[in-house]
C-alpha cells in the first residue's frame, strides 16, 4: 500500500503542474475569464459579508479544462461533503445492486403458533432497515404460523433499526415493532438525549417475545433458519443517505468498509488520488478535521460518475438532483437538473456536484465556504451557479449519463428459508 499511496503522490503533482492526466483525461488550465469574473465576485460578496477570502475554495472544470479556481488545491472542511467520498468507497466495494443481508433464526420448532425457542435476528449491516421492514418482517414470520416467541429475542451481528448503531437499543426497537406494529418507537433527540416516542399502531395480529432482548457476538450451537431480509440495493441506500445527509447511515457504511482509513485507501485506489490528499477522520463529515480539497472533491464527483458508467445507473442515482429531490436543497435555488451535495457544520457551508451546460458539457465544481453566514454562503453558493449557466447556457435535455435511470424492484425482499405449513393459524 505504500507503494500505492507514493505513486499517487507523485501523479497529484504532476496533475497540479498539468504534466499528468487526471482520471483518464487530464483538465488543462484553460480558465473562462468571464467565468473567473464570476467567481471573482463571488468571493467579493463574501468579503462584504464580513468573511476572510483565505477560507474559501473553489474550483470549476469541464471533462478537459479547469475554467476557473481559487484556492482550488489547498484543503479545508468540507463538512457532508465526505459523504461522496463514502459513497465512492461503497459503490467501488460492493456494486451498486448489492443488498446487505439480515436473517432470522430460531432455535426451536413452531407449533400451533408458538415458537419454542429464542428467536435470532442476524445483522447483516443494513444501515437502512427501518420501521417498514420490521413490519414486514413480522409479517413473514406470521407466515410462519409464529405467533408468539417463549424465548428470548437474540441479536448478533451488525444490526441497525430506525439509524441507531446500538444493537441492544436496536433490537428493543424490534422488539416494539413486532409486538406492537407500525414503527413502534422512534428515536428522537440529538446526541445523548433520547426520547422513545409511540407511533401509531396497526390491528395486525402481535408476535410477543416472552424473553428480554439479549446481544451476542458470535452465534454458536445449532440454529434453524426462518427467514431472510434483504436491504434496499446500495444505490437506492446511498440516493437516501446523500439526500437527507444522513450522518448516522455514513457511519454505518464507513464501519462496514472496515473503517475510516480503509475507507481512505480505497477512494484513493478508486479515484487515482494519494491518500494523502485524504483528510478524513469518518465517513459522515462531522468534524472540521474532514478536510478535502475542492478540485480533489471533483475528482471524487467524477470517478463516481465513471464508475457508474457502464452500469446501468448514474450520479444521479446516488445524490440529489436540483428542481427534483427535497432533504438538504429543498430552499434551494440550483439550476435545474444539477446533481450536487450539500455539506455543513457551525461555521461551514459547501456544496458540489455538476452543472450540465451547453457551451463545456457537464461542468463539475466544488464551492467551500467558511465562516459565521451560513444562509449567506448558501445564498451566494446559488447565485454562483446560476450566472455560471446563464453564461454557459443549459442543455436542452440531460444526457442520459446524468439522468435518474429506471427504478429497481424493491418489493418482496423476504426470502422464506423454512418451508413449512402454518400451523395454528
């Protein structure tokens, strides 16, 4: 690896000094002096804000050319923005048809409805399994013939529900949910302050666990399989994640990975950046030690882009799309159809993506913004982009490379693994 890690190195250099392609095909420093202007002011306004120009970045740059920059190199916060750095590393991992994998155990027979044993739910690290599956889940085990459960409710593995990363806390969620229906209890509150708050209920019959919620590390003896449950396909986990910024999921995937410097290792395999150029400490961007450089996030945007190419999805797949999407850039004023994601913590503010633009094709760009305006920076950040295409010019239609392709079946994800008639009811 630190043969790798060196050889990058030296290709970040040679690329910065414009001697080395980047990504297949290396940008030229062929800036739009109109497009400098722009940004130019851009900066100026921030200054009128009050804010110092030396903690901001930006870069623009077509498939072949940067067209304008300032501090483009130098890396600073990026906030959420590392979450496309954890989208990289998931997708280049696993593919984006892959489904993570909870299955249900038992560990003794069903007779006239009731399960004689514990009941084992084995976490296959789906950071998106929600309320909804667990209704569903209940659901096949009443296919089962399972009615009520006169063990204990066994949780091993990665199992997460309803975002929290506590199996115990996640399995008494189930617990809820198969007992009482319809999401059960939610999590609400920021940090350590946690309120159980009931949702409203169903009148499907209860499955009742007679034993309380236990956690294991590694399942041992002899188990009977009931019941597999397959996540959403990456993409669409990674399309909500991006869209609502959704800090817990990135943690979740990053853990996944293996961690976040294996994380690292593999964005800078799979966007032919070093390492080093990497300053990540997770996976979610919480923190201000997550610092990226602006054209380095571009580079990230677009081996995404490439990745997906020959797949039968696109970026737009994975992260919001302007005039379609809501979460993080529902107040927002994007040009239509751009795929951007947004990123902030106190005193940071940033936003990437990719204009589609007549005059250069897709332009992708990277605007960092430090400092206490955050809905100013915002503000400027959409005023940027749209003087950006109304200089450009937008396409009349998106190419298909940057268009939401046809939506997977995501129905039916219950694999029944014990055959057998439903006695009792």
């Amino acid at each position: 690896m630190s043969l790798v890690v060196s050889a990058g190195a030296v290709v970040l250099w040679l690329v910065l000094l414009g001697l080395r392609p980047a990504l297949g095909e290396a940008p030229q420093m062929q800036q739009d002096p109109v497009a400098q202007t722009v940004v130019q002011n851009y900066l100026y306004e921030i200054t009128n804000q009050g804010e110092s120009q030396s903690q901001q970045g930006v870069w623009l740059q077509s498939d072949r050319a940067v067209l304008a920059q300032y501090q483009g190199t130098e890396p600073l916060p990026v906030a959420s923005l590392t979450k496309i750095a954890t989208t990289l590393a998931a997708l280049h991992a696993w593919g984006p048809t892959h489904q993570f994998m909870t299955t249900v155990y038992t560990t003794g027979p069903v007779r006239q409805g009731v399960l004689w044993g514990d009941l084992i739910v084995q976490g296959g690290g789906d950071p998106f399994f929600v309320s909804e599956d667990a209704i569903e889940l209940r659901q096949a085990l009443r296919q089962l013939g399972v009615k009520r459960v006169t063990g204990k409710l066994v949780i091993a593995g990665d199992f997460y529900m309803n975002f929290t990363t506590s199996s115990l806390f996640a399995g008494k969620l189930l617990k809820h949910a198969l007992h009482n229906g319809a999401g059960g209890m939610v999590r609400r509150g920021k940090r350590r302050k946690v309120q159980m708050v009931r949702r409203h209920e169903t009148s499907e019959p209860a499955i009742v666990i007679a034993g309380p919620v236990q956690t294991v590390d590694a399942l041992v003896g002899a188990q009977i399989p009931l019941i597999r449950r397959r996540s959403l396909p990456l993409v669409h986990i990674l399309k909500r994640m991006n869209v609502y910024s959704n800090n817990a999921m990135a943690h979740m995937l990053t853990y996944e990975l293996g961690g976040p410097e294996i994380m690292v290792r593999r964005v800078a395999l799979a966007a032919d950046v070093p390492a080093t150029a990497l300053h990540l400490i997770n996976g979610s961007g919480l923190g201000a030690a997550n610092q990226l450089a602006p054209r380095t996030v571009c580079a990230l945007l677009m081996a995404i882009h490439n990745l997906l190419r020959p797949t039968e999805f696109t970026i737009a797949d994975v992260f919001p799309i302007a005039g379609y999407d809501q979460g993080t850039i529902r107040r927002r004023h994007l040009p239509d159809d751009a795929v951007v994601k947004t990123g902030t913590l106190r005193n940071v503010s940033t936003l990437a993506g990719v204009i589609l633009t007549r005059a250069h094709g897709p332009v992708w760009f990277a605007l960092i913004n430090q400092g206490g305006d955050l809905d100013g920076y915002r503000t400027q950040q959409d005023v940027l982009l749209r003087a950006l295409m109304h200089h450009w010019g937008a396409v009349d239609r998106p190419p298909p490379d940057f268009l939401p392709t046809r939506i997977l079946a995501i129905n039916a994800r219950n694999d029944i693994l014990l055959r057998t008639k439903a006695e009792g009811g």
